[in-house]
C-alpha cells in the first residue's frame, strides 16, 4: 500500500548547497530591501491587529499561542500524520498548525482488540497526545488504526461477527481512555469484504454516538478512512455513497501513483501521469460522493528515489517518466534528509505538466521526485479552486527541524469562500 520511507535511505552521495549566482542575488536582495521597508512601515499596523486577534481568540495569552492554520477559519482541515517509526517528538509548535493529528498506527490483533506496536510507540503517542492536550487551541486528536503492515488482519476481523463487535468496542474503548477525538481506518477495503467494511463503519458510527451521549460530549466523534487513488478500486472495492454518511472525511492517499520499481516517474502528480493522477482520482470521488468538503489530499514529506535511469531523451520526456525498465528502485528519502543535502534551492526542476518538482542529475543517473515550495502551492490551489476539504500529510516527523514544509502547508490559502458542497468538476 504505501511505503513507510525507511530509516537508512541517504542519497548516493553528499552534494553540497551551491551558490546563488550574482544576479539572482542582487534581484533577490532588492526585492528583500522592498519587503523590509514595508514591513518596517506597516508594523505598527500589524501589532495592533495582533492585539486585536489575542484577544479575539485566546483572552490575552500570547502571540505565539494564536499561530494556527488559516485553513481552520473555513473549516477546512490541515491533518497531520505522526508516526511510531520516526526519531523526533512531536513539538508544539508542530500541533498548532494542524487541525488534526493522527497517530499511525495502533494495531488489529486477531481476535479484534486493539494494541500498541511496542512500549516505545506507546511512550511516542502519549507524547503526542500531552502535548497536543495542553495546548489552548490544539488539533483534533486521532488513532489510525491498522497500517500496510497490519492490513491482512483486518479482513478476516471485519467478515465475523464476534471479531467484529470486539473490534468495534476495542476502539471505542480506546477513544475513551484517551479522550480522543476520533479514528481512522487505516485499510482498504477489497470487493471480497466491502459490504462487511461498510458494515464495520456503521457500527463503529453508532457505539461512538453512543459514548458521545454516555460523555456529554458536544461534538461527534470523528471517523475518517484512507481510500486508495485508483478510480477502478475505489469502484469495486467501496459503497462510497453509503460509506460517506458515516464517515467525517475521507484521506485519499494521492502520493503513490508511481511506486515502480523499474521506471522513475513523478509521485504525486496532479495531471498527466502514466498511472493516472489527482486530478482524476478527486474528479472520480467529487462527483461520485458529491461532497467534495469530505475529500482531502494527501502530500508526502518524503521524495522518491531512483538510479540509473534514463530518459528516452530530453526533448521525449513523456509525463516525466523514465523509459520503461530504465531505473532500479525505488528508495523514499525524507525531507529532513533531502534539505540537509541542499537539494531543496538550487537543483529542483519544475515539470509544467505535472505539476510536481524533480531533481534529475544526468551525469550520475539519479532522479528524485519530491514535494518542495512550488509543487505544495500548486495543490493548495488546486483544493481551493476544486472546494477540496483539505490537506493531509505524510507526515509531519519527516519535515526538517524548521517545519519548512509544513509552514508552507499550514499557510496556504485554501479557502475557497464557496458553500462547503460545491463541485467542482464537470461530473458525467
Ligand atoms: C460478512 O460478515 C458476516 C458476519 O457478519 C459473514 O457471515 C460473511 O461471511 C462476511 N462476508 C464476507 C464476504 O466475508
Ligand atoms: C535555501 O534557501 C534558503 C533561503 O534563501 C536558505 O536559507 C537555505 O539555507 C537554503 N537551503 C539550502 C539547503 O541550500
């Protein structure tokens, strides 16, 4: 299903930050001497507008508690996965620019209860949740159940009955014992097991309603599920329509259109592709669930890697992917990594059709696709002119120690100002 980018993926080989050329530098200086001076000018402005909104939103603490997404003011989400296998602790400054997080993974034993991987993960997540709690205005708090390396339990649980119910009532009961927000669901579902899928979802929905009552709790509990990006599989293996009733938003894992061992191509492609993209995959749900506001985008912090590759030629690059059977691969590469090694500035190409960056170095055959600045302002436009209900992302832990991706993320503009359930697409 998706690849978790594994602890020792470094690149080929170091390749340091090269230098801006002169006059790059000398537009870029002037361009910063004119933001300074705008800056400087309008900062009495600003600082009465901080005032205004610390005591809009938080009675009087201080400017750096009211840093939380702009998303939010629309009701669209920022979500933020958090992983048990990555190094760094979530920070607080992390959770304030997410709407959600969601903890990957807790796991289905055979018998349908619930449980932590180890104690080191448990230790992680309680970490998470702390922190999250003791902030005034933090995400929604969420367990992903399951994960790829689990999904072979889940079948066999969700087809009987009795594993079912215990299912069922391990998460609920986990929810409560966490004062949690909600879960997700993190497995496909196949033709062979939709109906009892669709079947789990409704009973889940339903002991939730009722421990929401039993708690006095204002909000429902939040369910959300990962669905993959084929439109053949999310035809045969869902009851969408019945499916999005029960459910608060749907995670589309929009970053694996090509996980092709033998051809390097783009990842996370908004159009063109050889594997199809976004685009079609979000055209697909909008028009058949009609509530776009539940769809969200998933992007990865992680590249994808490839070797010895080879283009057909540089004039004959078809959707940016390589020639068949030209690469050997593929190796995930954190963010964290990739800016260290000064891959992010200098080197990165953008591919127009696509709209994804790249680095391709012909001389040592290497090409690495990967999310950076431009290729994440490209999908936040493409979620605010479509009415999408947001981002997800793959996952915060991976990010550098600036939040460098996620600040661009948290930031966007993805407010659309149009009523929630709009489509928009041209739906056959
Ligand atoms: C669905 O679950 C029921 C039990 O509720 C079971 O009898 C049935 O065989 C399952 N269906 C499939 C296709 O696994
Ligand atoms: C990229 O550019 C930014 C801003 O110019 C700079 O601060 C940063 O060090 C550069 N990063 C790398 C990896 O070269």
């Amino acid at each position: 299903m998706s690849s978790h980018p594994s602890k020792r993926d470094p690149l080929l080989r170091k390749s340091g930050p090269q230098l801006r050329n002169e006059e790059s530098c000398a537009g870029f200086c002037k361009t910063l001497c004119v933001v300074c001076t705008i800056f400087l000018a309008s900062a009495p402005v600003a600082a009465a507008f901080a005032t205004l909104f610390i005591h809009f939103f938080e009675g009087g603490s201080s400017v750096l508690d009211v840093i939380f997404p702009p998303a939010a003011s629309c009701g669209k989400r920022i979500i933020g996965y958090f992983t048990h296998w990555e190094t760094p602790l979530v920070t607080e400054k992390q959770l304030k620019k997410l709407t959600h997080v969601v903890y990957l993974f807790a796991n289905v034993e055979e018998d349908g209860s619930i449980k932590m991987g180890s104690d080191d993960s448990e230790s992680r997540f309680l970490d998470m949740k702390d922190k999250a709690r003791g902030l005034k205005s933090g995400p929604k708090i969420m367990i992903a159940i399951g994960g790829a390396a689990n999904s072979a339990m889940y079948p066999p649980v969700v087809s009987d009955s009795g594993k079912r119910k215990k299912l069922v009532n391990s998460i609920v009961a986990f929810v409560d014992e966490h004062g949690l927000d909600g879960v997700e669901i993190w497995t496909y579902s196949f033709s062979s097991n939709k109906l009892n899928h669709s079947r789990f979802i409704r009973e889940l929905k339903k002991e939730l309603n009722q421990l929401k009552t039993q708690k006095k709790r204002s909000e429902d509990y939040i369910i959300s599920l990962i669905v993959p990006l084929a439109t053949s599989h999310l035809g045969s293996g869902y009851y969408l329509n019945e499916i999005i009733r029960d459910i608060d938003f749907l995670n589309v894992l929009t970053y694996n259109y090509n996980t092709n061992r033998n051809q390097a191509g783009p990842r996370s492609p908004l159009y063109g592709g050889l594997n199809g993209n976004i685009d079609e995959t979000m055209q697909f749900l909008a028009c058949k669930t009609r509530q776009p506001s539940k769809l969200n985008m998933a992007v990865p912090f992680f590249g994808t890697h490839w070797r010895d590759v080879s283009f057909a030629s540089d004039s004959n690059v078809k959707d940016l992917f390589s020639k068949p059977n030209s690469a050997r691969g593929f190796w995930p590469v954190r963010w964290n990594v990739l800016a260290q090694e000064g891959y992010m500035n200098e080197t990165a190409k953008f591919d127009e059709k696509t709209k994804t960056s790249y680095i391709w170095k012909s001389g040592e055959k290497n090409f690495i696709s990967f999310e950076n600045e431009r290729s994440l302002l490209e999908k936040a436009k493409y979620i605010k002119n479509h009415n999408l209900g947001g981002f997800l992302i793959w996952a915060i832990d991976q990010d550098d120690e600036d939040n460098t991706l996620l600040d661009i993320v948290s930031s966007a503009d993805i407010c659309s100002g149009k009523d929630k359930d709009i489509v928009e697409y041209l739906c056959v």
